[in-house]
C-alpha cells in the first residue's frame, strides 16, 4: 500500500515543479485543483489496513472542496475580473524552476533534521516543505491577485499532506474548524478580488502599492 | 460561563446582520458591550476569588478555559471594546452624516453598509474570546484565522482603493502567516505525538518534558513566525501600518489594542511550552532578536512618516517589540511584558480614538497639514498630546514601569550592550514623535476658506480619556488584585 | 593687634599716591627735556576740582553719579588691605588678593557704567575697550599671585610678602623675576599708561581710560583722578614688595625704604613711558598675552622646582 | 515632613484649582499664586530646620506599584537646595501675578499657573525622593511642567523649536537616569536609594557617565547645553527665573547624589567634571557676550554658573582623590554655595529682563537703552543682579567663587597634578569673571544707561508693584547673603556634611569661617567707603552754586543722537571678534573703499554654534539613514511576503 502513497508523494513533487512552469492561469487553477484532490486521497492510503471510515468521510469533503468549489470560485473570479489569460511572473520560468529545486533541496535538507515519529511513509515532510515553498514562489513570483491565491491554496496543500499524514486519530472538531476556516479565507479572498477588479482596471498587484513609507529620492543629498 | 461570553457577541453578531434600523443595532452592540464586559468582570472575579485551578496540572482535555494568562487578555479586550463600541456609535452617526470624501485624495466613496460592520466587529469580538479561552492549540489557531476574516471587512468599511489596497495586503500576509502557524501546529502535535497529548494545551505542558525537541523547536519557528506576522512583529510587520492608517480609527484600536494581543497570547501559549520543554534559552533568544528588530524598525519609520496613523501604527510595532524582549528576557521582564501589554493596548486605543477624531477635525492624515489642533480642538489636543506622553513611557504609566522594569532586567541579567541600543531607539522614538506631536498640537493655522468651527464630539473623547485616567492610574496605584492577577500570569509562561 | 601702625601706613599710602604721578610726569619731563609740571600737580588738581560744581549731562541718571564714588571707595578699601612694606594692613587673611583682585574688577565695573550712562560713542568705545583688557590682564595677573603663591607656600598677600626674603630670590631668582615682569607689564595696562594707552594725548579715538571720564566733571573727576593715583600704588606696592625683599627687623626702616622703592617704580614707569612709543590699539593685547606668558613660564618653573 | 507633604498638596490642590479656574483669570491668577506662596512658607520651615538641627527626616508610606515605595527623605543637603525653590518660586509667584496681567484673556493663565505650581510640586520630589520610581515621577513632572510653560507663546515658532530641544533633551536624560538606575539597583527588588549597592569600577565608571549625561542635559553643562538658551527665553521671564534659577540644579543635586554611591571616586571623574566645568563657563560666557537678547545673555550666564559649580566638584573629586582635605572640603562648600548664591542673583536677573521685556514690549538690545529714567528701580536692582553675577563684592556672589578660590590655592602648595588642578580652575574663574564682566556691563549699558534707541524703549513704563517688591526682596537677599556670608557657614557645612561625607562638612566649616568673616569684613567696609565718598562728594570743600545740566560732551557734538552711541555689537566687539574661532559669529563688515564712503552698516550675529555645527548634522545624518531604510516598506505584496519566506528559511536553517 505505503508504494501508493509514496507514488502519490512523487506525483505532487512534480506537481510542484509543473506549477512552477506553468503560464496559463486556467491551467494554473486547474493543476492546484489537481494537487488538492491527490493530497486529498493520500489518508485513505496512509494509513494501515482498510481506511478507517471517519477518515473516508473526511476525504470526500476535503475532494469536493478543493478538487470542485474552490476551482470554481477562482475561476468565476477569474472571469469576472477579465484577467488575461497567462500569470505574467515576475521572474522567468528557468529561474522558478531554479528556486524550486533550491527549495526541495533545502526542505529535505530539514526533512533530515525532522524524523517524524512512527510514520511509515518516507518523504512526507520534505513533500509537504517543498509544496509549501512552491506556494510562496507562486504568491512571490506572479503578479496577479489570483495567482496569490493560488499559492496560498498550494501552502495550504502542503500543511494538508502534512497535517493528514499524521492525525488519523485527531477528534474531527478540528479539522473541521481548520477546513472551514480555509474555505472561509478562499471565499474573503474572491470576494476581495472582485472587488479589486472592480476598483482597478486589472488585478496585477503592481496597482496595489499606493501605501507605502518609501521617501523615494529624499535622501542621500 | 464561558460558552456564553462566546456566544453573547456571536449571536448578537449573526442578530445585528438581520436588524435593520442603525439605532437598534447600535443599541444592541453597545448592550452586549456591556454585557460582556460585565460576565468578564465576574469570570475574572470569581476566579480571583476561587483561586486559580488549572495552573500547571493537567485537566481533562478542555477546550475553552480560563487561566490567569487568559483572564488577563480577556480584559484588556473586553474593556477595550466596551469603549470601542461608546466610540463606534458615535462615529457611526458622524459618519451616516458626511460621507466620506476621501481624506487624502478627496474621492467621494460610500462606506459599508452599518449592518456588515457591527456584524463583523461583534463577531471579532466572539473570535477574539475563543483566542483567550481556547486550551487547544488548534482551536486557538482557528480562532486567530477568524479574527483575521471577520476583521477584513472592518478594514474595508470605507470602499475606496486604499483602504481595499490594506485589506488585500492584511488578508493575504496574515492568512500565508497563519498558515504557517497551522504547520507549526502539527509539528507540534507530531512532537507531542508519542505522548498523545495532541494540541491540549494542558497535557503538552504536562508532558514537555518528553516532547520531541527538534520538532519542538521546528514547531515554535512555524508558530512563531504565522502569529508573529499577526502580531506585527518587523520584518512580518508589513500590513500593520497599511490596516492601521485606512482602516476607521475603532478598528485600528481594536486592531492595535486587541488583536496584537491575541496573537502574541498564540506566540506566548508555545513559548510556555517550550520553556517547560527547557528550549527557554532557544525561544528566548529568537525573541529578543525580533524584539529588538522591531524596535529598530519602528523607531527608523517614526522618522520618516507622513501620516500620523502610521506613525501610531509604527509605535505599536515598537511595543510589540518591548513586549517579545522582556519574554524573551524572562524574570522580571515577563510582568514587565504583560503590564506593558496591558498600559499599551488601553494608551495605543485611547490615541486612536484621539486620531480619529483628529482626522474628523483636520479632514487630513498628514502631519504636515496639522497644525495648532489647540485652537480648532482643545479637548482634542490635550488628549493627544497626553496620549503621546503617556505611550512614550512619561511616568506616571504602566508603559514607564514596564520599560524600566525591563531595563533593571537587562541590566541584570548584564545584557549592556541589549540595554544600550534599547535606549538609543528609544531616545530616536522619543524625539521623532516629539517633534509631530508638537508640531501638531502647538502653533497656528489660518481657517481653511468656508471651514466652520469643529464641535467635538464628546462620545468619541471620552473613552480616550477614560483610558488614559486608567493607564495614569496603573502607574501610580497597582491594585493588588491586579498585581496578582499578572504575577500568576507571569506563571502561565 | 596694634592699630596704631595700620593707620599710619594707611594714612600714608592716602597722602603719598598721588604723588607717585607726579614723579612719573618729572621724569618724563627730564626725558623731554622739559621742565614738566610741579611734583604736586595732582594735589592742586584735585583741590580745584573739589571746589568745582559738577555739570552732568541730560542723559545721564544715578548710576554715571554713583560711578566714581564707588571706584574710589573699591579702591580705598583695596588699599586698606594691601600689605605695606610687607606687613599687614587693617586686614589680612587667606586668600585676600582674590577679594582685592574683585574689588578692582567692582572699581571697573562702576566706571564702565558710569562711562556707557552718558550715551556719548566715545566714552562707550573707552568702555568697550577697557573690558577687552581686563579680559587679558585679570588672567595674567591672577596666574602671577598663583605662581607666588606657589613659590613661597603661603596664600594670602601679607603671607608672601613675609617670606619673600633675600634667599627666596638668590633660589628662585628666575620665578620671581618673571613675576616681577609680568607684574610691571600688567601694572602698565592698568593704569592706562604707555605703550598700552596714553594718558595725556588728546585724541579721544585712541584713548582708553581718559575717554571714560570725559564727561565727569568737578568732584566725581578728582574721585577719579585720586582713584586712579590709589590704583597706581597698588600696582607699584605689589612690584615693590617683589623687588625688595630684605626685611630688617625695625618698621622704620623697612618703611623707609619702602617708599623709596615706591618712587623708584614710579621712575621706571616714567622711564618706560619715554623709551617706548605707544602699542597700536590691536596690538595692547598681545602685549598682556605677554605677561601672561611670563606668569605662565614662573608657574610652571615653580612647579617643576 | 508632614509640613513638606502639606505645602506638596497645597501645590497640587492649588494647581487644580488654578485649572478649574481657567475661565476667570484673576481667580486663576489668585489661586495659582496664594497657593505657590503658602506651599513656599510651609515648605521652607521643616527645610531650615533641617538645616539647623542637622537631624534628616524621612517618610516612608506603603506604594503598591512595581520597584517604588513613597519613601522621602530631607535631610541637610535636600534642604540646602529646596531653600532656594521655595524662596524663589514663592517670589516668582508674587511676581507672576503682575507679570501674566497683560495676557489675560489672551492665554490661558489657569493652565500655565497650574503647570507653575506642578513644577514645583515636582522639584520639591526630586529633592526628597529617596525611591528611583518617585525620583523619576518627580524628574519627568517636572520636564512636562516646564515643557508647557515653554510652549506658553506657542504661535511663536522659535517657542516650538525651543520646546521640541527641550523635550527631546529631556527624554533622553531621562532614559540614562532610567539606565544609571537600572544599575545601580540591579540587584535590589524596590530601587530605594537605601538599597543601591555600590557596583564594581567598570559599572561605577558606567554609571557615573551615564549620570553625567543624563543630569547634565538638565544641568545644561556645554557640550549638554543646546536646549537652555531656546528654553529659557521663550518662557515667562518669572518662570525663566524659577527654571534657571533652582530647575537646572537638579541636575547638580542628582549628579552628587549618584556620586554618594559610587564611592571609592576615581581621580578621572575629578579631570573630567573639572574640565567640563571650565569649558562651560568660559565658552559659556563667551556666548553670553555675543548674544544680543538680554534673557539669551542670561541663559547664558546660566550655564557658565553651572559650569563654575562643575568645576568645583570635579576639583573637589581631584582633591578628595589624593587626599587633600582641606581643598575638597572648600571646593566642596564652594560649590554648594554657588548653587544657593546664583539662585538668587539670576532670579533677580530674569525677572529684571521680564521687567524690561513688560515695560519695553522687547529684549532685544538694539531696541533698548535709557530705561534708567524710565524704570529706575528695575535699573538699579538689576545692576545689582549684575554686579552680584560678576561675582563682585559686597553681593553674594563673590563668596561662593571666593571659597573655590582659596580651595584652588590651598591645592597649590600640594602634589602637582592637585596643584594643576587648582591652577586650571582658578584660571578658568578668573578669566571667565572677567568677560562675564564685560558681558554684564554689555548687558546692563545697552538695556539700561544711555538714549533710547528706539521709541518702544522711550515709551518703557516701570514694573508693577509686585514685580518690584519680588525683585528688591531678591535683591536684598544677595546683599545680605554677601554680607552675612558666615552665617550661610553653618548650614553650608551640614549639607556639605550630608552630600560628601562628615569630614568635608567639617573641614569647610572650620577651613572656610575666619575667610568669610574677614570677607564680609571688608564688604562692610567698602559700604563704609561708599557712604562716606557719597556724603562727602559735595561737602569736602562746599562748592557754590548747584549742579547744572546739559547735553553729553561728546566732543562738539552739539546734540548726539542716541544713533550714535555704541551698539552692543561694536561693544562686544573688540572680544569678540578675538574669540571668533569659538563664537563663528555671521557678520558683515563695512568695506570702505572711496574716499567720501556712503551709507555702511556693521552687524554681528552670534549663532549657536554647537547646535548648528554638531546635533543638527547629526540628527539629519539620522534622519538620511531613516529615509534610506524607508525604501522596505515601499508597497509590493509580494516582497513583503518574501520578506516572512526568507527569514523563515534562515530561521530553520539557522536554528534547526
């Protein structure tokens, strides 16, 4: 069973580096999408023996979720604010590839430093490190609202593999207080989006920097 | 008991969505101001006088507790939204009468309908006494979530692009901060896991003893860098003066008193952790290094700002740096700390209200548009002038003792070199907010064509008076019980 | 303590100063080959002017009154204080040349208001002037007593002069004769004589003290004028008490010889007065930076012994 | 105490009042001023007692707030320095009541009585406070107190630069008294001073720097001294007299304080305050030559005193330090009674400025002159001021350099460095005596003696009646306090007694008597003088006719112009333009070149030279490194976010 898991472990790694490659924005959503569906099966594969069945019921929430509703928001956010069609880095594709390696590299460096206790995958921390990272290369490196978004998704994906992993047996009080919270910060977050493209012409967040304390040209005279 | 001081605010929240006359709604927030105030006052009474029972021994998994740690939190956030909700009706009202053009680039905009904002902010009041009373790391963590959504839309009450600007800047840092203090609770939890204890506050102090400590260590880092970010501590301190300055003045109180505090209770709850763990020396370290960052980073910004809201904002950075060193320093810092969370949260509100009336009167947040507030506003500028005294640390106020308690530590603990820079930026703050505060309170400024005379609104004065009475009071008379209260909170640390 | 010689050194010292001004105009006199007015011209000066009705300018008030009378009566004090020969005078205690040093200073202070009462350019300009040199001198002669002091261990003036005997010069002759100079060069300043000022030209622009006194007239002018023959002898005492150090048990004699050195001083100040040509006005400074220079070189002498 | 605590409610109820008041000037005016009064006549009872008996009281009530206890004590030597408080805020009240009419309705009186009576509320704690918490309660009271009587012509600009000075001066004294403290009780849970411990040399050093910062920005001590010469004259001229004449003493009376537990004193800390001290009041007094305001001229004066009283504790220090007695227990004493003399003297003087300032509308010398015929009195009194300030005899200034004097030539005859020490700062008393001679002549010539220069100053009026009777009650005082000076011995030797050990109070008590007998001796007899020149002037040899008047012989100048006299710039100057390299005085000089010149004109302007030329750069460098800084928080989401991504990867891999 644990190979399935780790096959799935592998498959988000490449999800990472295909998010961080990717220039399409429907694409983009449609591979986070993807992520959190996989990440989302992974408890029914992790642990030993047959699922246990709250576990079942959990996944299948976590599957719509992710895999369908926030998709779907995005998307209509997407539409709505008539955004071009591509994510418009910041950085050239090479150099994300670059960083994300870098990050797998430094999150199993740390994965080394962190034995988890009595898990029996391999890989976990370093998967759920790497995706974490890959999330904030997205939120650093692209220039629209949604694509940060995206990346906080991505974050969230990662703590999920993370946080799956290991409470199978945690009470579902908080899980669920977790999820909903999740859900709550996509829908402020597209709510705040339409509202962005409503206020600006276009969602790049270069027009979202009027506050600021920066005495351009003041000093050094 | 405490269930009840949760739901009071939640379901006068949900109610006030689906009232739809203002005066009503006003009515019931300031009702359940009061009545929250007043079920905090008897909890912290009864426990005071019961005695505390849930200090150091492990109880059966609760989740919603008070210790005296969150007693003392719950306080401050209480009383700060008994004001804060005096204040609010009056604002409301002066705002239903001129809508705003803008204050800087004179923009007409309309502001969120009043149902949303007294829905969000009792509701932020419901978040915010989950934060004090969870004993689970995980509800904490999704209370402090809450707090964060519930408090975007205050942010965004007037709907013009700046303020819409901070809110996206606060929702996103904030959310990707709070993030990471989910990750940094399963590392917790993956540390307590051979234990299993879980998240219960209580069974991992119990067991700290035998927590896994790299995993300890990499769960404070995670934790403290989501909750640092929510608490504003630089270089994670980025939205803070954004929020602060477009967001209405009750907000950034409630914001700047409040909220800082709930997420320094996160950052303080893994500290107690790790302290039993014997990881004080690493937590310690990490947080005298932020703090003093801080401190720095405020005390440059201070000299350079254009908007006193900001500049407020940048002292509330300071003092969230004055309260992680004296943690981070321990001993006697620690009341230190939790005093001077204390006197800032009621002193930083009371100059917010001040501001904002401020800002009614001078339609302006530049410093350099203000001048002589004395003649257009007496009662205004004194206030002001006594908040800048006050949040400077001028005897009497509990601030003053905090710092020097905190410098009698340092120097202790023969930290000189800690101390020194301490004082220089503190003497850099001192004088570059000086400077503002005379130049706006003081001098002379000729009547704008058609300006008619400012009538002060009292309702928005009065709570800054009466918390800067309370603050001046703190310094020269310490009620015992309070004394009291601190010293056993000091013990939840 | 017996009152009697006191006074009598006292009464002295009030009779003979003016005389000390006559002999230096004789001797210039002699150098100019003239006849030169009599020894007791400042005598019948001030008998006149005593006589005289005093005329007061519209502009002035009390205070250009009340100066010459202060000066003179800082100044009598003084030399109520100054040891005579080297004994003690009515008083004497540790530390008094600092009271005398002052009650000159209280002397300058009246005359300087008195001069800046009258509202005229030239009286300030005198004023402005003979503050920059006291300035300058003050220090010096200041650093000279504290180098006396020094050499012979005693801190008040009667002291000093008591041990300053014949064998303290054979030890110390450079400390003293420095002392001695720089004493001589303050004396010159102070008095308002060659080359620091010129007390009888009558040019109004290049005079000091004289033009401070323009516009007093009658009995405030003699106070003045005797005021300024008391604080010659001050000066000259001081050299004196340097120069003769031999103390014969007998008062007489010492007495004696006392005065004798006192005219001899004046002699050397008319002397002086003829050889030299009178300083520029910027220069007068360089010249007290001089005396203070030759208080400064004994000091350090006296120290390094 | 119980007579200390009653005059400290009488002060507080009494500024409340004042406050309530605010509306009704004369009641404002009438509660402010009793209340100061009575608070003065109560206060000074126990403090003389003190004195007298030579028995400290202490009080001690419980104070429920971190490290503080109510704990005072008065003894000899807080009650040598709270005497000169009550005398002068007393008559300072008096005066103010006169002084403030002509504002009513304009100011608001009620705030600045209340902030009047607060400031000496607060000085009285400084003095008594035995506990560090109620020190600084006392210390920042009275910052904020005096800020606002700063800030009492606000619309004035200059009155807001002086207050910004002034308040940023304070604060950070005050963090370094925070810091010596810190120190000095670190070991101790209340900061009672009774629980100090004296720290080892390098902390001891530590602490006495830090003390010297931090007393010294109030003590006003150059290079500390920025802020005194704003403040003081945008204040009111009665509350100018109570800040230089008793305010800036506390930074004195801490400095020795804090010295008390820093025992055994390090030779060098003598050097340095030795030094300090004759920087200041020479440079000081320099400065005061070249101003052209007379309050500025004060101000200035100010910190050359202080200078003065620096320079006998560090010879003091030098002298304890190679155990020369004699000479610490003189300068000592020497020092201490300065402190008490110039309290008088330069209250007498500021308010003789507030005078003119009240009854020539300016203080500006250029504006002034011949205000001896229209304000007699203020005249005369405030040249007494001046000759006192000169130090000259029979005022009370002179007794206090005197007994620095003599300490400095009794060091003579010892080792050298203590001989050098002596030497140095007799030099420095001498040299400085003299140009604050020129200064005060300078001063008191261009306000006073010649033509009005202007019609404003021929317009002046004579002070009211309450000005003048404060002012001839200080006046007599200095007098008496120079005559009299052996009386001062008693007391003086007590506080001396109390602030440096016993046997200094007793060595100046006995090395300083037979002096200052001998000294008031010879006052007496220059009065004598005096009155006999003065009653014989005439009757010597009877003259005929009375005296006649006519226009000032200004050699042919049939009616000089009060144009023509000389300026207080061409006064000044001969020296000044011989110290330019300290002053940097801008001025432009005539050029004559034709043979027939036109219209020229000389004017000098002294600029505050350590302002401009050290902290102003400075804080501008500061503030440049705060713009270059301000570029992190310049708007871009994303870079914020990286800002948390990177040093959470240094974090981990740091910590990890």
């Amino acid at each position: 069973m644990h190979t399935f898991a780790e096959l799935i472990i592998v498959f988000i790694i490449l999800l990472d580096l295909a998010l961080a490659v990717t220039g399409g924005l429907s694409s983009c959503i449609k591979l986070v999408a993807l992520q959190g569906v996989v990440a989302g099966l992974l408890p029914l594969l992790a642990g030993s023996g047959a699922p246990h069945p709250r576990a079942v019921v959990f996944a299948l929430v976590i599957i719509t979720l992710k895999g369908v509703v926030f998709p779907s928001l995005l998307a209509r956010a997407r539409d709505r604010s008539g955004a071009r069609k591509d994510v418009e880095p910041l950085i050239s594709y090479p150099a994300s590839i670059m960083l994300c390696l870098g990050a797998f590299i430094a999150s199993s460096w740390m994965g080394s430093r962190l034995p988890l206790p009595e898990t029996n995958i391999a890989w976990i921390v370093p998967a759920s490190l790497a995706t974490i990272f890959t999330g904030f290369l997205l939120i650093t490196t692209r220039s629209k609202a949604i694509t940060q978004v995206l990346g906080y998704l991505v974050i969230e994906n990662g703590i999920y593999i993370f946080g799956l992993a290991l409470f199978v047996e945690q009470p579902m009080m908080v899980e669920l207080a977790i999820l909903l919270d999740v859900f709550v910060a996509v829908f402020v977050m597209g709510i705040a989006i339409f509202h962005i493209s409503r206020e600006f012409d276009h969602i790049d967040t270069a027009e979202l920097s009027e506050l600021n304390d920066w005495r351009r040209g003041e000093y050094g005279k | 008991m405490i269930i009840t001081l949760m739901l009071l605010p939640l379901a006068a929240g949900i109610l006030s969505f689906l009232i739809r006359d203002d005066n009503t709604r006003r009515t019931l927030l300031l009702w359940t101001a009061r009545g929250h105030f007043l079920l905090t006052a008897v909890i912290i009474y009864t426990t005071l006088a019961l005695g505390f029972v849930f200090i150091g021994e492990p109880p059966a998994v609760v989740w919603f507790d008070y210790d005296a740690l969150g007693l003392l939190f719950i306080g401050i956030t209480s009383l700060l939204f008994l004001g804060a909700s005096h204040y609010a009706v009056t604002y409301l009202a002066l705002e239903k009468r001129d809508p705003g053009e803008d204050a800087d680039d004179g923009s007409i905009f309309n502001n969120a309908p009043e149902a949303v904002f007294t829905g969000c902010l009792l509701l932020f009041l419901a978040a915010m006494t989950a934060v004090t009373a969870s004993r689970h790391m995980g509800l904490l963590w999704a209370s402090v979530e809450a707090t964060t959504l519930l408090s975007a839309p205050l942010i965004y009450f007037h709907r013009h692009k700046r303020s819409l600007e901070a809110t996206w800047k606060y929702l996103l840092i904030c959310s990707v901060g709070i993030a990471l203090a989910l990750m940094g609770n399963l590392f917790l939890g993956a540390a307590g896991l051979k234990t299993g204890s879980g998240l219960d506050l209580g069974s991992l102090l119990a067991h700290a003893a035998i927590l896994d400590k790299p995993l300890l260590k990499a769960a404070f880092l995670f934790l403290f860098v989501g909750y640092g970010t929510k608490m504003g501590l630089s270089p994670f301190h980025t939205w803070l003066p954004d929020a602060h300055s477009e967001a209405p003045a009750v907000v950034s109180a409630l914001l700047s008193g409040a909220l800082l505090n709930c997420a320094f209770l996160g950052i303080l709850r893994v500290n107690a952790v790790c302290a039993a763990a014997g990881l004080a020396d690493f937590t310690g370290g990490i947080l005298i290094l932020f703090g003093m960052f801080s401190l720095i980073t405020a005390a440059l910004f201070i000299l350079g700002q254009r908007d006193y809201k900001r500049l407020l904002a940048y002292s509330s950075i300071e003092h969230m740096g004055i309260l992680a060193l004296g943690v981070g320093l321990g001993g006697g810092a620690v009341f230190a700390a939790l005093l001077g969370a204390l006197s800032h949260s009621l002193t930083k509100a009371g100059l917010f209200f001040t501001s904002g009336v401020v800002l009614a009167c001078e339609k302006t947040k530049r410093i350099t548009d203000v001048r002589g507030l004395w003649r257009r506003a007496p009662r205004t500028a004194v206030l002001w002038l006594g908040g800048f005294f006050l949040i400077t640390g001028m005897p009497p106020s509990g601030i003053f003792l905090a710092k020097f308690l905190i410098l009698k530590e340092a120097m202790a603990q023969k930290h000189y070199w800690l101390a020194g820079v301490f004082l220089f930026f503190l003497a850099m703050l001192f004088a570059g907010m000086a400077k503002v505060f005379i130049s706006m309170t003081f001098g002379e400024r000729e009547a704008k064509p058609g300006e008619k005379p400012f009538a002060e609104p009292a309702g928005m004065l009065v709570p800054a008076a009466i918390f800067f009475a309370c603050v001046i009071f703190l310094g020269l008379f310490m009620p015992a019980w309070l004394s009291g209260l601190i010293q056993n909170a000091t013990g939840n640390i | 303590m017996e009152i009697i010689k006191p006074a009598v050194q006292f009464l002295a010292v009030m009779l003979l100063s003016p005389l000390l001004l006559g002999v230096i105009n004789r001797v210039k006199a002699f150098f100019a080959g003239r006849r030169g007015q009599p020894l007791m011209q400042l005598y019948f000066e001030l008998f006149k002017l005593f006589q005289k009705t005093p005329v007061y300018s519209r502009t002035t008030t009390w205070v250009f009154r009340a100066g010459p009378v202060i000066g003179v009566s800082a100044m009598v004090t003084a030399l109520a204080i100054l040891p005579f020969a080297g004994r003690p005078s009515f008083l004497a205690f540790d530390g008094d040349f600092i009271f005398l040093i002052y009650l000159l200073g209280l002397a300058r202070f009246a005359t300087v208001l008195a001069a800046l009462d009258t509202g005229s350019a030239f009286e300030g300009m005198g004023a402005s002037r003979e503050m920059q040199f006291a300035v300058f001198s003050e220090p010096a002669f200041f650093l000279g007593l504290a180098a006396l002091a020094r050499a012979t261990g005693q801190s008040s003036l009667a002291g000093m002069f008591g041990v300053l005997t014949g064998d303290l010069w054979r030890t110390a002759a450079p400390v003293l004769a420095l002392l001695t100079a720089s004493f001589f060069i303050v004396l010159l300043a102070e008095n308002s004589r060659v080359p620091a000022d010129d007390p009888n030209t009558h040019l109004e622009l290049t005079m000091i003290h004289e033009v401070m006194v323009l516009d007093h007239s009658g009995p405030e002018l003699a106070y003045i004028l005797y005021g300024a023959a008391l604080k010659l002898w001050f000066f000259g005492s001081l050299i004196a008490c340097m120069v003769l150090p031999r103390h014969s048990g007998s008062w007489a004699s010492d007495s004696g010889l006392f005065l004798l050195a006192m005219f001899v001083v004046a002699a050397a100040v008319g002397v002086t007065e003829s050889v030299l040509a009178r300083l520029r006005l910027t220069k007068v400074p360089y010249m007290l930076i001089t005396a203070f220079a030759f208080s400064a070189l004994a000091l350090i002498f006296q120290v390094g012994r | 105490m119980a007579l200390v605590l009653l005059s400290f409610v009488i002060l507080l109820l009494s500024a409340l009042l004042a406050l309530c008041l605010n509306r009704n000037t004369h009641r404002a005016q009438d509660a402010g001023a009793y209340g100061a009064v009575s608070a003065s006549i109560a206060g000074l009872i126990p403090a003389v007692k003190v004195l007298l008996s030579g028995t400290s009281e202490t009080l001690s009530l419980p104070w429920p707030v971190p490290l503080g206890s109510f704990s005072l004590t008065l003894d000899p030597l807080s009650a040598f320095f709270l005497i000169p408080v009550f005398v002068l805020t007393g008559l300072s009240a008096v005066y103010g009541v006169d002084y403030l009419k002509g504002y009513s309705g304009r100011k608001p009186l009620g705030l600045a009585w209340a902030s009047f009576n607060v400031l000496t509320a607060a000085m009285m704690l400084v003095f008594t406070a035995a506990n560090a918490v109620l020190f600084m309660l006392g210390w920042e009271l009275m910052a904020a107190a005096s800020f606002l009587l700063v800030l009492f012509e606000h619309e004035k600009p200059q009155s807001r630069r002086a207050a910004f000075i002034y308040l940023a001066a304070g604060g950070t004294g005050a963090l370094m008294l925070l810091a010596v403290f810190a120190l000095l009780g670190a070991n101790s849970s209340a900061l009672d001073f009774s629980s100090f411990a004296a720290p080892t040399r390098a902390a001891a050093s530590a602490v006495f720097l830090l003390a010297l910062c931090g007393f010294g920005l109030k003590a006003g001590f150059i290079p500390l001294h920025v802020w005194l010469p704003e403040a003081h004259p945008a204040a009111p001229s009665h509350v100018s007299a109570v800040m230089s004449g008793v305010m800036i003493k506390t930074g004195i009376y801490g400095l020795i304080r804090i010295l008390g537990y820093l025992r055994p004193w390090e030779a060098w800390w003598g050097w340095t305050l030795l030094v300090l001290g004759a920087v200041s009041c020479l440079v000081g007094v320099l400065f005061a030559l070249a101003q052209h305001d007379l309050k500025r001229v004060l101000a200035y004066s100010s910190i050359e005193n202080i200078g003065i009283i620096l320079l006998a504790l560090g010879l003091g220090i030098i002298g304890v330090t190679h155990s020369a007695y004699p000479l610490a227990a003189l300068a000592f004493a020497g020092a201490l009674l300065h402190v008490f003399n110039h309290s008088l003297f330069k209250g007498l003087l500021f308010m003789g400025a507030g005078a003119v300032l009240h009854g020539a509308g300016t203080a500006e010398f250029e504006a002034l002159g011949g205000l001896s015929k229209r304000m007699p009195r203020t005249a005369l009194l405030f040249l007494a001021g001046a000759a006192a300030a000169c130090a000259l005899p029979p005022f009370n200034g002179f007794a206090g350099e005197f007994l620095i004097y003599l300490g400095a030539f009794r060091g003579l005859n010892s080792s050298a460095p203590v001989a050098l020490a002596g030497v140095l700062a007799g030099l420095s008393l001498a040299s400085a005596g003299a140009v604050a001679a020129a200064a005060f002549t300078r001063a008191g010539g261009c306000t006073f003696l010649g033509e009005p220069r202007t019609p404003r100053a021929a317009g002046a009026h004579e002070a009211g009646g309450l000005m003048l009777f404060s002012m001839y009650a200080l006046a007599s005082l200095c007098l008496a306090a120079g005559l009299l000076s052996p009386l001062l011995l008693v007391p003086l030797s007590r506080a001396v007694g109390a602030g440096f050990g016993g046997i200094y109070g007793a060595g100046s008590g006995q090395e300083a008597a037979a002096p200052l007998i001998y000294i008031s001796a010879g006052a007496l007899l220059l009065l004598a003088m005096v009155a006999l020149a003065f009653a014989k002037r005439r009757s010597l040899f009877p003259v005929a006719r009375a005296a006649s008047e006519v226009p000032t012989w200004d050699c042919g100048y049939a009616a000089p112009t009060p144009r023509m006299q000389y300026g207080a710039s061409s006064f000044a100057q001969p020296l000044t333009d011989f110290f330019q390299p300290v002053l940097r005085k801008i001025g432009q000089y005539p050029v004559l070149s034709e043979y027939f010149p036109g219209k020229a004109s000389f004017s000098a302007e002294a600029q505050a030279v350590f302002y401009n030329s050290f902290y102003t750069p400075a804080a501008s460098r500061i503030r440049d490194l705060a713009y270059r800084f301000s570029w992190l928080q310049h708007g871009r989401l994303q870079i914020y976010i990286m800002y948390i991504v990177v040093s959470l990867m240094g974090l981990l891999l740091w910590k990890l």
